[in-house]
C-alpha cells in the first residue's frame, strides 16, 4: 500500500505563494503594473524616508530669535559621533526654494546631491530657508541682507550644536544663491575654505575680499538670465588681485545647472580638497541624474478632482506583456524549500513514523497569455514548465523496521507546459481595487508528470521489504497529484490578495508630473481608483485624485470638489493612451491663484519689453500722476495670477476622438500690481493696479523625421490684445487718465518676445514600461482632455547590400517563416508582438540574430546591425 501521508500538501503551490510575495509580484507581474496606475504611477518616484544614521539623514530643526521660528534642515553623514570634527557645507538655496514651510529649499540643487550620497558623504550640510517670497527672482539673499544674517545665525547654532571643523566649511549656492554666495563670500572670507557660486554674479568691489579664498565658479554658455560674463569676470578680476580662482563653462543647460554640477563626483572631491586643483576637463554632455526629492514636501490634501485621469491599455499591449512576463520574473522567484514534516502512516499491518527532511522545489514560466473578455473580465493563463519537486530524505520509524530512503523526485511539465488559468472580475469599492476571482483551472495531465524513485533506500529489521518500501514511497507520492493540483488552484486567491494590497499601497504614492522650475507650484497628486473597465479591446483604468496644497492657502480656505460630469472620447484601438482631464489644470491653477504664489517681478522676466513696466518712464506717459511723485521714488512691478486657467478648444467647442494640435490658454485675471517706496520709507505701498484678461494659444505636434526618431514640436500662437482694466488707482486719478491702449499694447509685445513664438523641438524617448518599449504617438487637446499616446513600435529591416536578401524570421515562440526576398534599398516593417529573430534563408544553421521592438536594422556583409538613420527616406514597401 502506498504511504497516504506522505508529503501532505506537496509544496507546489508555494511556488506561486512565494511568487506573490517578491516585491515583482512574480507570475503576475505584468498584471500589477496594468492595474497599479499603469503608466501614471511609474512616473512618480519611490518614497524616501529619511536615511537611518548608518546611511546619513536629513534633520528638521528650528532655529527662533525675535521674529519668530525658522525651520532649516541639517544632513547628518553616516556615522556621525562628537567625537571628531566633520567638515561642513553651507547651502544657499535659489528662488525655487523660498518659503517657511523648511522643505522647499532641499528639492533643488544640493539636496537631491546630498541624498545620492547619503551612505558616503563626509560633510555636514545646512540647509537654511530664505523666507522672502516677495524678493525678486535673484536678489533673495544680496538685495535683503536680513536673510544673510540669519543664516548666519543659524549657522552659528550648528557650530555650538554639532562637532563642526570651522576651518574647513565650504560655501556653495545657485542661481539667487549663487548671486548670495558671492555676496556673503566678499563680506566673510576668511570664514570659508573655499566658495562655489553657480550660475550667480556679483560686482567687481568685491574682487579684494574674494581673492582671500579659494573659489570654483560654474556657469552655462546659453544662460540667457545671468550672462556667463557675470562669473568670468569676477574669476578673472580675482586672478589679477592674485588669487585662486576657476570658472568651468558648461556648453548648455540654461540658467538651472545645479543639478548637473552637484551630480559630479569630482566637485564634492573638490569641497574635500580645495587646495587641490579642480578637475576642469571634465564632460559635461554625459548626462548624470540624481533623486528627486519632491517627497520631502509635507502632502496636504486642498482638492479632489472626480474622473481626473484614464489610462487605455490596447490588447495588443497585453498580448506582449503577456509574451514579456516569463523575462519579466527572477529565476529565484520560482525556486523555494518546504520544510520536513513527521506523520504517522500505515504499511498493511504495521504503522509506523513517517519524516520528511524538506522539500525543495524549481520551476519556470515558460509562456503566459492575457485576454481581455466581455463582461469585465480578464483571462490570465500561465504555462508552468519543468516544475520540479525534491524530497531530500524520507525516514520510516516503526516498532519492527526502519528505513531510510534518498531523494526522490516528481517532474511536472517536462513534455510540455500545464497551463494554470484564471479568470478574474475587477471591483472598486471603497476607492480601492479588488480582483474577484470566478474560476482558476490547473490539471496535471498523467503523461505530462513523473516520479522518480528514491536514489537509495536502506532498510533495518525487516531487510526484505526494501522493494515494498520503495513501491510504497512512489505510490504515496502518485495518489498526491489531486492534492498538489488543489494546492496550486488555491494558491491563487493568494496571489490576487497580495496584489490587491500592493495596488492599495500604490493608492498612498505622491505623483508629480514633470519638472516645475518652482517647487511651491509643482503639482502633486494622490491617485485613487474609480473605474476598472475590461472588453475585447483592452481595458480602461479611471482615477481620481487629490491634490495637494501650494504654498500657504489662506486661513479657513474650503476643500475643493471638482466633481461635474465630463465625457470621455473613444480611446485609440491599439497602444497606450494617457487622458488627463481639463478640471485637474482647473483644480492645481485655482490652488495656484488662492495661495497667492505664483508671482513674478517684471524685471524678473526675459524681455526687455516686459522691464519697461517697471520703468518710471513708461509710467510717466500711461499713469501722469506717477510724475507728482517725488522724484527717487522707487517701483516694484508683478504680476499675480488671481483666477484659475481654463483651456479652450480653438476649433470649436465639440470633443474630438484624436488629439487635436492646437488649444488656447484662457487666463481670465492676472493682475500687475504697481508699488511704490518713497525716499526715507522702507515699506513698500500699494500705488496702482491693473487687471489683464487675454488668450494664449498653443501647437504641439510629435513630428516623426525617421522610422525611430520621434520630436516634441512646439509654439505658441501670438496671444490676443489682452482687455486691461484698473482695479486700483491713486486718489483723484480716473479710468479716463490712463492709457490703458499703450498698457495693453506694450504687455502684449513684451509677452510674445518673452515667451519666444517660434517653434521649440524637443526629442522624445522610448519609454520602456515592463521591458516594453513605447513610442510616442501623439500629443495634444481634445476638447476636453489632454492627450498622450504610445504605441508598440516595429521593426524595421533594411537591405544596404547591392544585392537582393532572402530571408527568414520567427518569433519567439513561433515557427520560421517562409522566406522573405528585399531589393537592395528596400525594406520591410515588421509589427510582432514582441523581439523577432532573424537568418539568412541560406544559412539555416547560423546563429540567429535577435531584432527588438522598436529598432531599425540595416543588413550588411557583417550582418545586421542596429542604426538610427538620420531620416526615413527609404524605398520599399511594407509586410
């Protein structure tokens, strides 16, 4: 008789119990990045918590005097103690980082540099906050010399609170702190070992002071806001005055370098060093990244916006991450041990102990397939290959005999894969997803498994039962199969909780879009699921959000509800589609109008036009009273943004299927507000104020010069004559006083010239999502949403050879096609599912070339070979 007990349960199915449980999801891998917001949750970075002091950490800390509270920020470098003197960077922040909420000032420059290195970086770093957010854009830190001295307050209180080597404390800031570096530099040399100003600027008196300290300027050749000459006149002037001096011009990036610049090893290992020389060769077109660090902004939740986001996944983006998962999961995520087991059994008339020494289990997924149903379903069937359970020793322990037998074996899907095969309804209550499961299949077919018996078996007391024994171990472990089918049906439920609870998780994640130069105006969202929508064409993901605080809102501001009904356009059959609503633009510019952050001084701007309203000349021919004035009277000029945006259909109000190039940008209220300080007066007064109205459109296009090369195309359109109207004039001064004309008519030039009306390009990557690449397909307005899309890219083969190519291709899991014949000059475009491999159809026996989605191969004598051709003028036709 077989031994019943053995081996209760098998172990197989922890083989998907494990799988489940790797951070991957494993099996359903693919799955879980559909359902876990697709693609918008990919786009928001993982959450960082502050480092445990093993790896260094950020600090909160609050520094009071007279006025009040101010909150900094001290990095702690691993392994800090008292008991040795640690180096110190001293941090200037730019204009991104004004504000009191202590945060603001780390997500910019030096934070992210600091968090890329917590586990090695040597260096205290203090983070103090200029709290002036009504300064102009670079006169932060120099034009209000307040905020200097309470930085050096603060520092001061790190010098008493931390074991700090105050002879070796580095200064180092950008844009607005680059201008304050230099600054501070000249009023305190000999307080600093070495200085580093990127992208600032100061003025010549102070080339004596800074001759006294080591300094390494950086500054962009295309900087258009702070001229490059602004550092390499001060670096030159300081070598005449006879001291260390070094500028570094990067060829490109524009104003904000900072991220560049501290991505480099090789200044940190100048703040270790200064007297050393700087590495001045260094390559600054090899792109480094660093962290974001977004998630350091405290989330307050200021608004929800219903139906605000959907992604369309295409079945054909199923299919190949359905083709992709078995890439898609770690070869030890199928791999695991079991644990022995002691059980009593029975042998005809005796009975005895029966002890399992552990199980030990492999296997793989050989393919996988998913299908979108009628009826809000999902099929999902995996085909599990060379499934192999090991039980290491089994011992028998009875009053007549024992035995000891070897490891044995059970093989499962050694001919072919088992295909296990769920079907699966997603539900969404309670803003989470749930998946419920409407039937799992798995059977073992009996030619498709197999036993083999223990390598040895040693039997003592009753040496003639070894062959019964052996007979018995192989029986007990046949009359298992139902047993380990139902285990691994059952492992199922399972999986789809752990996935259930990881979408929830995801529901938790801060989601920001793009790059803001401003942190206080990024906007950042929490994703909720409110619709998962299953057919034959693939399935529909819609979320709603909720959006988090900008700035400081007024006190007793209400929680805003963006919760009217909006249509949805049919999504595109194929590919991936992003769909973001018009009412989260409404939601993120109102928050943007009432916390009164979005402010900028006219003088701040780029064009030259734009400076002139700040200009008392100008104001002398549109307002004549500013000529009663006294005559040093000084003026501050800003706009503010007072109404949310509105986006518009140029073509009409219908909501079009595809995304449509052009949209207008409706700012319905932006006020130029006109201060005024009078001699001997340090406020500044309210004087007069004009309320502008007017439209700006813009085109974008994804234009697609060659068969691999996709660019962003973009320009505005020239905005119309905004309508101007005073809300605030001086005493006796009317409407009828003003040259509201000329106002409008300047304001418009100035913003044209500003915002340069000529077409900008950009290139677009691939984005790889699961090992999937993803083209860009199209961008733009649709009425009512905006529009991105992707597609699944082919393959294309060219023949550059002068003869004709005769060859074959197949997928992965498919079988060599007939031959191909190609001209020379020609080629075919291929569209599978996912990479293809190729040979020449007269050399069968050759190693087949693998040709991935998205590239374009060139055939020649060597081969074929990957190329990215500068245009797609090719002749030929397609397959």
């Amino acid at each position: 008789m077989p031994f019943r007990s053995m081996v209760r349960g098998a172990g197989v199915g922890t083989i998907l119990r494990t799988a489940a449980r790797r951070p991957t999801i494993a099996l359903w891998a693919s799955l879980a990045i559909l359902l876990a917001l697709t693609a918008v949750a990919n786009l928001t970075p993982r959450a960082f918590a502050n480092a445990p002091s093993a790896t260094g950490r950020f600090v909160d800390r609050i520094y009071r005097d007279a006025q009040g509270e101010h909150k900094y920020v001290v990095f702690e470098p691993a392994g800090y103690h008292p008991g040795k003197k640690w180096p110190l960077i001293f941090y200037l922040h730019g204009a991104s980082g004004r504000g009191v909420d202590g945060k603001a000032q780390l997500i910019v420059g030096m934070g992210p540099a600091v968090k890329q290195r917590a586990a090695t970086l040597p260096f205290l770093v203090v983070f103090p906050q200029n709290e002036n957010l009504r300064s102009r854009l670079l006169g932060g830190w120099h034009e209000h010399p307040e905020e200097l001295d309470r930085a050096l307050r603060i520092l001061d209180a790190v010098e008493k609170d931390y074991s700090v080597d105050t002879k070796h404390e580095v200064l180092v800031g950008t844009s607005m702190g680059g201008f304050g570096v230099w600054s501070l530099a000249a009023r305190t040399p000999e307080r600093w070992r070495a200085v580093v100003p990127i992208s600032g600027g100061g003025h010549e008196d102070m080339i004596p002071a800074l001759a006294k300290v080591p300094v390494w300027a950086f500054h962009a050749l295309d900087d258009t806001l702070v001229p490059p000459e602004a550092s390499t006149s001060l670096v030159e002037g300081i070598r005449r005055a006879g001291g260390r001096a070094y500028v570094s011009l990067l060829p490109q990036g524009g104003h904000n370098i900072s991220r560049a610049v501290l991505a480099r090893d090789e200044v940190f290992e100048w703040f270790l060093h200064p007297e050393r020389e700087p590495r001045l060769d260094i390559d600054w077109t090899e792109q480094r990244d660093l962290p974001n660090m977004l998630d350091q902004m405290p989330f307050y939740p200021a608004a929800e916006v219903a139906g605000a986001v959907r992604v369309h996944v295409g079945r054909d983006l199923l299919e190949s991450w359905a083709a992709l998962m078995p890439s898609l999961i770690p070869a030890e995520s199928l791999q695991g041990y079991k644990g022995g087991s002691v059980e009593t059994s029975q042998m005809g008339p005796f009975s005895f102990n029966v002890v399992v020494g552990g199980i030990g289990y492999t296997g793989t997924l050989e393919r996988a397939w998913m299908e979108p149903l009628p009826g809000n379903r999902l099929r999902l069937q995996l085909g599990l290959r060379a499934l192999q359970m090991t039980v290491y020793s089994t011992q028998l322990r009875g009053r007549l005999f024992s035995a000891d037998a070897g490891p044995m074996a059970i093989y499962i899907g050694y001919r072919e894969p088992v295909w296990l095969t769920a079907e699966i309804a997603p539900r969404i209550s309670h803003r989470r997803l749930h998946l419920d499961l409407l039937g799992v299949s798995f059977q073992i077919p009996p030619d498709n498994w197999s036993i083999a018996p223990p390598s040895h078996v040693r039997v003592r007391g009753l040496p003639f039962l070894r062959n019964r024994v052996t007979e018995g171990l192989v029986e007990g472990l046949a009359e298992k199969r139902p047993v380990i089918e139902a285990e691994i049906r059952n492992s199922v439920p399972l999986m789809l909780a752990r996935i259930e609870q990881q979408i929830s998780e995801a529901n938790d994640r801060v989601v920001s879009f793009g790059r803001w130069p401003m942190p206080l105006w990024q906007p950042r969202f929490k994703f909720y699921p409110e619709a998962l929508l299953i057919n034959e064409q693939g399935l529909d993901l819609h979320l709603g959000a909720v959006v988090a605080q900008l700035g400081k809102r007024p006190d007793g501001a209400p929680y805003l509800r963006f919760h009217e009904p909006e249509p949805w356009s049919a999504p595109p059959p194929d590919g991936l589609q992003l769909a973001i609503s018009q009412r989260v633009v409404a939601a993120w510019s109102t928050l943007l109008a009432d916390s009164n952050v979005a402010r900028f001084h006219v003088l701040d701007m780029n064009s030259p036009l734009l400076h002139e309203l700040g200009r008392r000349a100008f104001w002398n021919e549109v307002l004549p009273a500013m000529r009663d004035l006294p005559e040093h009277t000084e003026l501050q000029t800003e706009f503010t943004l007072l109404e949310p945006l509105r986006l518009r259909n140029r073509g009409g109000n219908q909501v079009t299927t595809s995304p449509q190039s052009e949209m207008g940008i409706v700012i319905p209220k932006m006020r130029l507000d006109l201060a005024v300080r009078e001699p001997a007066h340090a406020e500044w007064r309210p004087w007069a104020a004009f309320d502008l109205s007017f439209e700006q459109g813009l085109k974008v296009s994804v234009a697609r010069p060659s068969f691999v090369r996709r660019e962003l195309h973009m320009s505005l359109i020239p905005a119309d004559m905004p309508q101007v109207t005073p809300s605030l004039l001086p005493p006796g001064v009317s409407a009828a006083d003003v040259d509201t004309r000329r106002l409008a008519a300047q304001f418009a030039q100035g913003w044209a010239d500003n915002f340069h009306l000529e077409s900008r390009t950009a290139v677009l990557s691939d984005w790889t999502l699961a090992k999937l690449p993803l083209r860009w397909h199209d961008v733009g307005w649709n009425g009512a949403q905006l529009l991105a899309e992707w597609r699944r890219p082919g393959i294309r083969v060219v023949n550059a050879l002068g003869t004709d190519v005769v060859y074959r291709v197949r997928g992965m899991t498919t079988q060599w096609s007939e031959p191909y014949r190609l001209g020379p000059g020609e080629f075919h475009v291929f569209r599978p599912t996912t990479a293809i491999l190729w040979i020449p159809a007269d050399a069968p026996h050759v190693t087949p070339f693998q040709l991935s989605l998205g590239e374009s191969i060139e055939i020649r004598p060597q081969g074929p070979v990957s190329v990215v051709p500068a245009t797609g003028q090719l002749v030929g036709g397609t397959r």
